[in-house]
C-alpha cells in the first residue's frame, strides 16, 4: 500500500503549485523540502510571472494572444527550443494568471510591464512580490491538507519494473502512485554547474556570484540521471553582468549612466539594455569582459537607478555597487582601476588606450548633443572629462536562474535517455530543462515555467497515481 499518491520534492512555487493541482485531483499528497523552510527561489524572486492573453492585460486594454507570444518566444531563441514546451507554456500562461488570482494572488494592472525586449507588457508583478506569491501558494496547500515536511533531503528515487514508485530519504523509503520533481536548480552546486553552466563557473569564485536559494544543489537532476532520465538545457540559464564587489545580491541591474566597453576600448551595447541581454552582450566579448568608464564628478553623484528598483521590487538591492561611497571604498582595496589620464587608465586596465579615448571623445560629444548617435541608448548620460577616471571591471557572472535539468514533455513527464517516458515520474520549475532557450525571454520566465509546469505535473501525477493504485501492490514483488 503506498503511503501517499503523490509525492512532491521540493516546497517552491512549482512544487506547491504541483501539489495543490494533485490534492485537487482527490490525491492524497506530501510535499518534502530540503531546507529549513519552504519557499525556494520563488519566495525570493520579485514575483514576476511572464505570461500573455491574460485577463490582466485585457483590464489594461492590451491585445494579446497566444499565437504572438509563441512567436516571440521562439524568435527571440532562434528556434533553438523545443517548440512543444514553448508552445504550452504560452497556451497555459494566461489560465496560470486566473489560477493565481482565484487563490487570492493579486497582480494589479498598474505593475504590467514589458519584461525584456518584448513588444507586448507580458510581466505580470504579483503584490507583495515573490514572497507574497508564495505565502498565498503555501496557504492554498495547506488548507487542502498536504503535508508539508521541512529539513528533509530527498537523496534517490526508488524504482520498480520501469517504474517510479517512492523515494528514499533519511535512512528511510516512502512508497507513492507517482513522484514530481520540483527541487531547484544547479546553481548551488559548483560541480554539477562546471559540467552544465560553465559559462556561470568561468570566472572562479571571486567573480561567481548565485543569488538563488542555497538548497539549489541539483538534487532533482542527480535523482534522474542516477535512474536513467535525459538531462537537457546544458549552457542555459540567465547571466548578469557584475562588479563583483559583494556575493548574494542582486546586482545585475546596470545604472544609464555608465559607460561600458570592451577591451578594444569600443562601446558594444545600449547600457540600458535589458537584463535579459546584457549578460550575454558581455559574455561575447573578449575574454567575456568589459569595463564600466567614468570620471569623478560622475562617481561623486552616482546613486541607485530608484525608479528601476522600485519596478522590479528590488528593495534597493542596486544601492550595494554604484554608489559613490562604494565606488571610493573599492577603488581603495586596488579592485577599481584609477588613473589620472584615460591614457593611463587604458594602459593599467589592460584596455586599447587609443580607442578608449576616441570613445569617451564620440560618447562626450554624443551627451552634449543630448542623443546616444551609436546606441539609441535613453536615460542620463554623463560626460567623461575630469580626473581622475574609473575603470571598473564587469563580467557575466551573476546568476539566480540555470537551465540544466531533467527532460520532460508537455506533459511535465520525465523521459529518459532511451527516447521514453518514465512513468510516474514529473519534473517542473529549475528541476526541468528544455523551457528556457539561449536567453531568458524576460522577467517572469522561470515564475512563469515553476506555475505552469508544477500545475501540469501535480495533475498528471494524480491521474497516473489513481490509474496504477490497484497494480502498485505486484509492483513491489520484485
């Protein structure tokens, strides 16, 4: 006799979305989490969910559909995606935001905004952000009575004739009708992610910088692989740029005002670019680095981007790194390179220092004539005239998000590496891949993917559950 239907790994935004969809079904269900308490990344992410054809954007008069979103998706990743996960994904986003709203999570037209270089307002910004999102999932659990374990590691998934029937954890084996997989991400652990997000790992680990929940460790795609499951999204993930001045904090977020370039000394990109592509911009250059330009009147005003922190529901996370005060404090410790001359900065910054002077003269030339002529880029500018000057190192370092995770079909089924499903196994959120392509489509993505792959996977893992509850007994006689 199994001891649940359904057994959830993992008490994030997928896996609670899971197990509700699974109570909801009439499964009896237990949610086991590995850390001390329940939230995962989702309980510290801004709340953004990414979703189009909602009733949110129809309040706004946005006209939107389903058809448009999968287009962009797909574009923008160059078809380099599984179009069948992409195109659930989109078909279920806008019945992922009434989901949301009937169990009291409130997104208020007013927080609707174009997440990335999307031309459609598809970031839908829960109130409270992430946090609130969550604590309204966690009580939606809760009064469905799922049991909700803390402090409890899932280590190996237990399998009998083909199928997964249970898990082990503490010494101790639980039986269940099906499993969902819903742990986190890599990002925690420096192996798994040196095999399966180098480009995050590149850097060592003075530059690596994972603002994601630390129970992220890849336990889910550990647990798949150990029972034969395709692990898939190798190289995927979302990639910030960073001074690397402090660790666990969320500072990829660059101010208008600087000016970056690479070590040709040539600008290469509108600094205010979204985040969802400026890692990767840095990521191409030489030696995947860059360098932020300014002089000392622009260090002495240099203040957090308030209007972009209260967007994102930041909480001033940007006040950390571009500030005069830290600017001067890091300059102090040699980890800010300053020179007297552009001349001279170029040469002990390792930059082309001819081209870095005929940049700062086309850029001085573009502030004063008040239009970036090269980039388009909007916001302030400011002049690079009066020493001394400031180079401070950027590289694409920072990330909260990986892609690396265990294969499953629009049905959040796992698959194995032999082309076929693994029955009463699911996946969703960071323990999947396969959802995020070359580059994140914007904020709200990975909300996005935990919601409406946890819903798929608690279902079905409550229907594969009740089909097999009579078998499951000659399942163990082996």
């Amino acid at each position: 006799m199994n001891d649940y239907d359904v057994i959830v790994v993992g008490a994030g935004g997928a896996g609670l979305a899971a197990a509700i969809e699974a109570a909801e079904a009439g499964a009896s269900v237990a949610v086991f989490e590995a850390g001390a308490r329940p939230g995962g990344s989702t309980a510290l992410s801004a709340g953004v969910v990414y979703a189009g054809a909602t009733s949110v954007q129809r309040e706004a008069g946005i006209n939107d559909s389903v058809e448009h979103m999968f287009n962009y998706y797909m574009t923008f990743n160059q078809w380099n995606i599984e179009p069948w996960l992409v195109k659930r994904y989109c078909v279920d986003s806008g019945p992922a935001i009434d989901w949301l709203l009937k169990l009291g999570v409130k997104f208020p037209v007013k927080n609707l905004y174009i997440a990335g270089v999307d031309d459609v307002p598809r970031g839908h910004q829960a109130e409270g952000g992430g946090a609130a999102l969550f604590e309204t999932l966690y009580g939606a659990a809760g009064s469905r009575g799922i049991e909700c374990h803390t402090n409890i590691r899932v280590e190996s998934l237990t399998v009998a004739q083909g199928q997964v029937v249970g898990i082990s954890a503490q010494g101790g084996c639980l039986k269940s009708g099906a499993v969902v997989i819903a742990c986190g991400g890599i990002g925690m652990n420096a192996d798994l992610l040196g095999e399966f997000y180098p480009q995050a790992a590149m850097h060592g680990a003075h530059w690596t910088n994972y603002f994601g929940a630390e129970t992220n460790q890849g336990d889910g795609l550990k647990m798949g692989r150990a029972i034969g499951a395709a692990i898939v999204g190798a190289g995927r993930g979302l990639l910030n740029g960073t001074p690397g001045f402090f660790k666990r904090e969320v500072d990829g977020f660059l101010p208008p005002w600087l000016m970056l370039v690479n070590l040709d000394g040539r600008r290469f990109m509108d600094e205010t670019a979204p985040y969802s592509v400026t890692g990767d911009l840095i990521r191409l250059q030489r030696e995947s680095r860059c360098f932020a330009i300014m002089d000392e009147p622009t260090r002495l005003a240099a203040h957090p981007d308030k209007a972009m922190t209260d967007k994102l529901g930041l909480d001033g996370y940007m006040a950390y790194n571009w500030v005069s005060e830290t600017l001067q404090d890091q300059a102090r410790k040699g980890a800010i390179c300053v020179a007297d001359t552009l001349q001279d900065l170029g040469r002990n910054a390792g930059i082309h220092s001819g081209a870095l002077q005929g940049t700062v003269a086309a850029y001085n030339s573009d502030v004063d004539a008040g239009v970036d002529r090269r980039f388009f880029k909007k916001g302030r500018m400011a002049r690079i005239l009066h020493a001394p000057f400031y180079a401070v190192e950027v590289r694409p370092a920072q990330y909260g998000i990986t892609g690396a995770g265990l294969r499953i079909d629009p049905d959040a089924q796992v698959w194995s590496v032999d082309e076929a499903r693994i029955p009463g196994l699911y996946a969703a959120g960071e323990s999947s891949g396969g959802v995020f392509g070359d580059r994140y489509v914007g904020g709200g993505n990975a909300i996005g993917s935990a919601i409406i792959f946890g819903r798929i996977a608690g279902r079905n893992a409550a229907a594969h559950a009740a089909s097999v509850s009579g078998k499951r007994g000659e399942m163990y006689d082996v």
